[in-house]
C-alpha cells in the first residue's frame, strides 16, 4: 500500500515536472534576471541602488511615473464604470437591443491592436475624420487629443470596456432573481435593491475587472508609442528608451521591477478578494 502511494505521487509530479519547468524557464528565471541586473553597478559590476534613485529623484521619471498612474487610474474608473452600466443593461433588460449589444460589444477584442490604435489615430487627430466631417458644416472642429493623456486614455476604452464588461456582466449573471423578486415583492424600489442586493454582490467582480485593467496597462506599449507626446511619458516608453535609446540596461531593469510592484499592488487586492469571499463561504 505504501509502495502504491508513493508510486502514485511520483508519477504526479512527473506529469507536473514538465510545466514546472517550463514555468521557471520562461517566466521565474527573466524576472529573477532582472533583479539581479537592477541592483548591478554598470561600471563597477557591483551591487547599488542608484539604478533605482535614478527614477525616484529624477524630476523627469517622477512626472513620468506620476502620469502614467494618472492615466491608468483614469483608464480604470472610467472603463469600469461604463462596463458595470453595461453589464447591468445586459443583465436585467430583455429586449432586441439588448440581445444586439450583447452580441457586439465583444467585437473590439477581436480587433487587432494596432489596427486599432491606427484606426482611431485616422478619426481623432486634428486632420482625421472628425475634422472633415465639420468642415462640411462650416466648422474646424480638431479635438486636441493627439499626443495627450486624453487621447490615450480614450484608445484605453476600447480595448477595456469590453473585457471588463464580460467579467462583471459573469458575475451578475450569478445574482439569483429570485432574491431580486423577493425583494420586489416586499416593496423594495428598484434603487433600495441595486444599492442593499444587486451592487454588494457584484462588488468582488467590479473589484477584480479593475486589477485586471490596472496590469493590463501599467506597462501598455503600442497606445502611448503610437498617441503619446514626447514628455511626459508612459512607464512602458520610458523603459524602451532606456533599454534601446540609451543602453542602460541595469536601469531599464530596475523600471522593469518598478512597474512589476505595481503590478503585484493590484495583483495583491484580487488576491485579498478572492480571499475574502472564501471565508465568507466558509461562514
């Protein structure tokens, strides 16, 4: 019996050893390169922590560092904002237009990025589609968004009010309706039920679109390459210049686990969530 159990568990991490191993290669042993790399002198070979003072006193890369949490975080409220009305209207109302939108509202995940920063860049920019529209009415109407914040931000949208619509439209899917005609019945408005039964139990879900959106443009290349200005900069530019601009390798490391804490920041709240809602099923 002994042997059998042994047996048994030796041919299970077998068949885990592969993925592990995988894992380590090309994800633990990068980012463990890294590390080192950001804490190595460039001249001296030795260890410092000047890489990391570069960017923490530095008027330039604070600006940097401080705009691209300005555009995330705007990035994050308002994608998950409109995503949770979305989601709501796909959930709780039954109608053709719904049904439409619910089929087409997944459509930008399919597009491919470049094609639509490149599209979007056609229809915003001073000179693009907008612009000739009004000028068939007598107007020279140019946005101003080019090259700005609010550009970046609006391409943000599109890419993440879809993803984060189909998390939170899953999670409203699981609110039961018959707690919600229950609550009818006893003369609950429909605003007393969104606020004590709809938004309590769909918060987990709204709290996790957020983190996903948080990461998934902390270190966003192609939008801020393509719509961003010279200065300031997004964090993910900042380490391709000093990755490829100026050579210094040991400081775009060091940008590298800079923006991989951030990244664990947001990871840490999904984590803490997912958590949570375990003792509460446990209870």
């Amino acid at each position: 019996m002994f042997d059998k159990t042994v047996k048994q568990r030796l041919t299970a991490y077998a068949l885990v050893m592969p993925a592990f191993l995988t894992v380590m290669a090309v994800v633990a042993v990068p980012i463990l390169t890294a590390l080192k790399k950001s804490f190595t002198d460039p001249k001296t070979g030795g260890f410092t922590f000047d890489n990391y003072l570069f960017f923490f006193t530095t008027k330039r890369e604070l600006t940097n560092l401080g705009y691209t949490l300005f555009v995330v975080v705007m990035t994050v409220v308002i994608a998950v904002f409109v995503a949770y009305l979305l989601a709501l209207f796909l959930r709780f109302v039954d109608s053709p237009f719904s049904r439409a939108i619910g089929s087409l509202y997944l459509l930008p995940r399919f597009i491919p990025g470049l094609v639509a920063v490149y599209a979007m860049i056609t229809i915003i920019r001073d000179s693009g589609l907008i612009n000739r529209i009004s000028n068939l009415f007598g107007t020279d109407v140019k946005l101003g968004l080019m090259y700005h914040a609010g550009g970046m931000i609006l391409m943000n949208l599109w890419f993440n009010i879809p993803f984060a619509a189909l998390m939170i439209t899953a999670g409203l899917s699981a609110v039961p309706d018959s707690i919600i005609e229950s609550a009818r019945d006893v003369g609950a408005g429909k605003v007393r039920v969104f606020f004590s039964m709809i938004l309590p139990l769909s918060l987990k879900d709204i709290v996790v679109a957020g983190t996903f959106v948080f990461m998934s443009n902390v270190g966003a290349f192609t939008t801020p390459y393509l719509m961003g200005g010279n200065f300031p900069k997004m964090l993910g530019i900042s380490l391709f210049d000093q990755f490829n601009k100026y050579l210094r390798y040991e400081r775009a490391a060091a940008l590298s686990v800079i923006m991989f804490l951030l990244c664990s920041v947001s990871a840490g709240v999904y984590i803490y969530t997912n958590l949570k809602e375990k003792a509460w099923e446990k209870n």
